[in-house]
C-alpha cells in the first residue's frame, strides 16, 4: 500500500510539472559588465540617448529589444535603479512582443509612468493582437512594493494565457490575455526621466521553449 502512495505522489507532481511548464533555460544581460555593448541589442533611437555609467545602462527616451525570441512560458527578472522624487521624474516601459522596430503584431505592454510624482504616478498593462482586439488595465497611485530611492526587481510571469506582475515581491495583478497570441517574442525595454535617475542592472530570462536569434542593428 505503501508503494503505490508514493507512485501516486510522484505521478501527481509530474502531471503539476507538466500542466504548468518548466522553465529550464535561462538567458541573461548583465549592464554593469565591462563588456556590455548597445551593439548588443537593436536600439530604436537615432540619438544619443543613452550611456552605460558604473551601475548600469542610463537611457533617456530611447528603448532597446532583445537580441533573441523566447517562446513557451516565460518568467522575466528585471533589476534596475531608482532615484526620484516630487519635482524629478523617470518612467519604465517593457513589453513582450513578436517583433522588433515596430512591426509586432503580438504585443503585451507594462508602462510605470511618472514615477516619483504624486499625484500622476500610475502603472498599467495593455494586450493586443492585429487579429483579435485590444485590452487594458491600469492602476492610478503610487506602484506598490516600488523603492523610489534604491534597488528594485521587476518581475513579469507568463504561463499560457496567465500574466503576474510583481515589483519587489509585491504582487501587483494577475489577468488573463484575451486576445495575446505572440510565439516567439522579444523583450523590449524603454527607459525615460525628467529630472530624476533609472538605471537598468540586470535582465534575466527564464524560459521554456527555443531561443531563437534575431536581426541586430
């Protein structure tokens, strides 16, 4: 009897395993290496808006995607720095999409707007398709869990049609993509600031399809 409840135990963790993915592959970027390089991403400004400084890479209105597509679940852990306040500003933007340079048809989009202001501070998450339509979903206020003096992580959840958004531990929402259909899908990050500091650190990307490489430029 014995026996059979643990083969029992062990089918039931392998039907979890399965039903919820394994995220067995893992792809990173360190910005504070000595090497990281803009070269290494395709970079969606023309100007020089942007520059690596000792605790990572600074970019003022200029966004860069991934230099590879990710498919299958994904979980994405974004480090970055900090420094607002009342009278000075910055801005975060990340989105998975099935394009680079403006031609995703697929696209799930996180915008942190004006953080640091009282009063317009807010954050939001839109998804659409070409094919199907457009949601979404946006919170007024101040980002729960955000440090606007320090270190923070980001991170963004996708399993199946299920997106959790977390900042600092702090779990911010959970919907459900009603119209997002993007299989292979870069990363794209967009930084902004009006008068205060974000600093990109760190991105790492846990994933459980196939990495596929994409055009640079």
């Amino acid at each position: 009897m014995r026996r059979f409840r643990v083969l029992a135990v062990v089918a039931l963790l392998l039907t979890a395993v399965l039903l919820t993915g394994c995220l067995n592959k893992e792809w990173s970027y360190d910005f504070t290496a000595t090497e990281a390089s803009i070269d290494d991403w395709t970079l969606d400004s023309s100007g020089e808006l942007y520059e690596f400084v000792e605790e990572g890479l600074s970019m003022n209105c200029a966004g860069i995607w991934t230099p590879f597509t990710f498919s299958g679940d994904m979980t994405i852990l974004l480090d970055f720095i900090l420094g607002v306040d009342e009278a000075n500003y910055a801005s975060l933007r990340i989105s998975i999409e099935d394009g680079s340079l403006w031609d995703e048809e697929n696209e799930i989009y996180l915008a942190f707007r004006c953080l640091g202001d009282p009063v317009y501070e807010e954050w939001g998450i839109d998804e659409s398709s070409d094919g199907s339509g457009y949601c979404e979903y946006c919170e007024e206020g101040q980002v729960p869990g955000l440090n606007h003096n320090g270190e923070n992580t980001l991170k963004v959840v996708k399993t199946g049609n299920q997106l959790t958004v977390y900042m600092n531990k702090t779990k911010l929402r959970t919907i459900k993509l009603e119209h997002f259909a993007g299989e292979n899908n870069y990363i794209w990050l967009k930084t902004g600031k009006v008068g205060g500091e974000i600093i990109l650190q760190r991105i790492e990307v846990k994933y459980s399809g196939e990495k596929t490489p994409g055009p640079v430029s």
